[in-house]
C-alpha cells in the first residue's frame, strides 16, 4: 500500500477522549518525587548536548520530565531520575529517524544502531562520543546497577528489537510504502518500545520475578494487550503532527488505505478498536493462574505498575504540547483538531521552486514528499559516493575524536 492511494484529508478531524476509555480499568497517580528527579536529569541532559538554542527548549518543552512522573509513580527519586533519563534519551534518538536527519535513511540509522548495541555489548568500556549511545550507555550502567539479571536481559533483547525496528520503520519511510493493519501492529508493539517500557517498569520498582513467569501464555497476551493500549492512542494523538512531517507510519493511515476509508472513519475504528483492546485486557487479568503467594505478590506489583504507566502515558498525549500544538484539550469529551498543514519538503531554493498543496472539493490531499528540479544535479552514482564518504568521515570522528588542543599551524 502507498501513501499516494490515501484519500484527500478533511480540514478537520474529531477525537474522542481516550483517557476516558481507558480511566475505569488503569489507575492513573503522580509521583511526589518528581521536582528532585526533574532538576536532576534536566542537568544531566544538558551535560549531553543532544540540542541546542531553540531546538532544545522545543523538546524540552515536551515536558518528558513529567511524563515519566506520570508513568512510574511509585518508583523512590534515584529510579525516577533514570526513567526521566531514559525518555530523553528514547525521545531524542526516536527523534533523530522520525523527523530528524536520518529520516528516511535506513542506512544511516543502522549505523547509530551499531554504535548503540556496543554500548550493550560492551558496557565497561569508555562511552562512545556520539551523544544518543553516550546517554544510552550511562543508563545501562543505572540499570544493571540495581535490577534482576533477568531484568537486565529482558532490558538488552527489548533495547535491540527497537533499535532494530528503526531501521525497518526508515525503510518504509523510504519507499512511501505503508504495511497492512496486522503488520503494522506488530511492528508498532516494537517501534514504541513497548518491551523496553516493560523492562523499566520492571527496574523502577526492583522486581524479582522467576523467569519462568514471563513465559506464561495468558501474562504475554496481556503484554501484547497493554502496549496496544499505549501505542494506539499515541496513534491517534500523533498521526496529525506526523503527516505534517511526511511521516505516514501509523496506524490510521493503514486503516484508511486497507478499509478504503476516509480520515474520520480510520480514527473512529481505531478508537473503537481501543475499547475493544482494553476489554480483551481484562479478559486475560481475570484468567492470571497463581504462582504462588510470593510470585504472586510481586506480579500483582508489576502488573498494577504497568497499568499506571499505561494511563500516564495516555494522559501525557494530552497534557504535552507535542501532539496537539498547544490546543486546549483536556477534559473535554471530544475535541475537534485542524488538520496540520504539511511542511514542505526538504528542496534546493530555486526561483522558480514552488509546491503547492493539491486541493479538492473535500480538502487537502496527502502528498508523498517531493524533489526539486534544478538546471543540475550530480549522477546517482556520485550521490552514493559522497554519502558514503561522509558517512566514513563522521564514523572516524567518532572514534578519532579531534585532541581539544589541536590547531593549524599558518
């Protein structure tokens, strides 16, 4: 399926409040430690230099701080400020594939994948000088320092499943191609991080869990269930900020292409499908087996753990500027949003560049990202050549960083 088959979007599209369908069944609680934590990871992220200037008080403003204050609410100050660390991190090198300068550049993603599994691979060694490994690579220390072998483990397969499925998501970015409703799902459980959120849940609370336990059919099912929670609505919610970027990675669009549909009838049947999907959650709670007193409680800690990072998540959706540009949306039962204007797309300034956006009687239609013309452009081989150079370049400087002391004698 191919962007260009989207039908032409609405100016408008209604959504409603998916904190309310999920509200009766995940409890939704803030952590009182979240100011100390806050101040703490704040510094430590400045000290990384991912962003500067305006750029980094756009994504500061995302307030991933008091997403995770939401999310892990029951987690003591030193544990919180590592899961606000790992969402600066997660955020940022999400970032870096989705909207950033490797968007659309499977190849290049891959090469940031390399150097952030040596990070896991190699957890004793220096951190790397690039800056979304060296964040990764003080996290993992954090981590290994206080959670479960089994933790650990489940942390290092989740962390590469994601990183791995970067690389897949570029690919389709690539190509203008969206996967089948099924596909993407399963690939979306992935691109979310959804077992990388389980391991940290895990961790902020210092579980001890039998492995065996994590085995057990009806606790997968129930896995697959709540990240569909999470994941679905952060669909609804960021589908319209993404199309804006010419990003077409989301569920909805899969609806709208493989039920032939129109914009608000994809985000009414997957809101329904959210209902259903917390529905079949409890269905597999109430089916839990015993594992005896000891396992049990500490199950019933995770399981409580994971559901309020659940509800925090969704209601972050809302609450962070990210998604909704600063609309008002919260505690209104239904709220109506424009449909972004897309961005133009990445071309050389020519006098004569224009791009305007196709309109129809039923508004403005998708377009695929687009290439200007100019009077020359170098040959598809000596492309691939410079890329390739450049690539080499930033690779070396990565490992043969330049001695701060260095000058040029003149």
């Amino acid at each position: 399926m191919s962007v260009e088959q989207l039908r032409p979007f609405p100016s408008h599209f209604r959504l409603k409040d998916l904190t309310a369908i999920s509200s009766p069944v995940f409890e939704f609680k803030t952590n009182p430690h979240g100011e100390q934590a806050a101040r703490a990871a704040n510094a430590w992220f400045e000290r990384r230099k991912v962003y500067h200037g305006v750029k980094k008080q756009k994504f500061l403003s995302h307030r991933f701080d008091s997403y995770a204050t939401m999310s892990f609410p029951d987690a003591d100050v030193t544990h919180l400020e590592t899961c606000i660390a790992f969402f600066f991190w997660a955020f940022s090198f999400d970032d870096l594939s989705d909207e950033g300068a490797l968007q659309s550049k499977p190849d290049a993603v891959q090469v940031g994948v390399d150097i952030s599994m040596g990070v896991l691979r190699n957890p004793d060694a220096p951190a790397p000088n690039f800056p979304y490994a060296a964040m990764l690579h003080d996290i993992w220390r954090r981590f290994r320092s206080t959670a479960s072998p089994g933790a650990c483990n489940r942390f290092y397969r989740a962390v590469e499943s994601w990183m791995n499925s970067q690389v897949e998501q570029a690919r389709f970015r690539s190509t203008d191609e969206i996967p089948s409703v099924e596909d993407f799902i399963i690939l979306r459980r992935r691109t979310i991080g959804g077992p990388i959120v389980e391991a940290m849940v895990e961790y902020s609370l210092d579980l001890q869990i039998p492995e065996y336990v994590w085995d057990h059919p009806v606790l997968q099912e129930m896995s697959k269930a709540v990240i569909d929670i999470m994941t679905w609505p952060n669909d609804l919610c960021s589908f319209n900020k993404e199309q804006a970027d010419g990003d077409f990675q989301n569920l909805v669009f899969c609806i709208m292409l493989e039920r032939d549909t129109d914009l608000q009838s994809a985000v009414d049947i997957l809101t329904d499908m959210l209902a259903q999907r917390v529905a079949d959650y409890v269905r597999y709670r109430d089916q839990l087996p015993s594992f005896g007193p000891d396992v049990d409680a500490e199950l019933a800690r995770y399981n409580k753990a994971l559901e309020q990072y659940t509800q925090g998540t969704v209601v972050w959706y809302y609450y962070s500027p990210r998604y909704f540009r600063g609309q008002d949306v919260s505690g209104m039962p239904e709220i109506v949003v424009p449909v972004y204007e897309r961005k133009p797309a990445f071309e050389e300034p020519t006098p004569s560049s224009h791009v305007s956006d196709k309109v129809s009687e039923k508004g403005l239609a998708p377009r695929a990202p687009t290439r200007s013309v100019s009077s020359f452009s170098f040959p598809s081989w000596s492309r691939i050549f410079l890329f390739s150079l450049s690539l080499v370049a930033c690779l070396l400087y990565i490992k043969y960083p330049i001695p701060s002391d260095f000058r040029i004698a003149v």
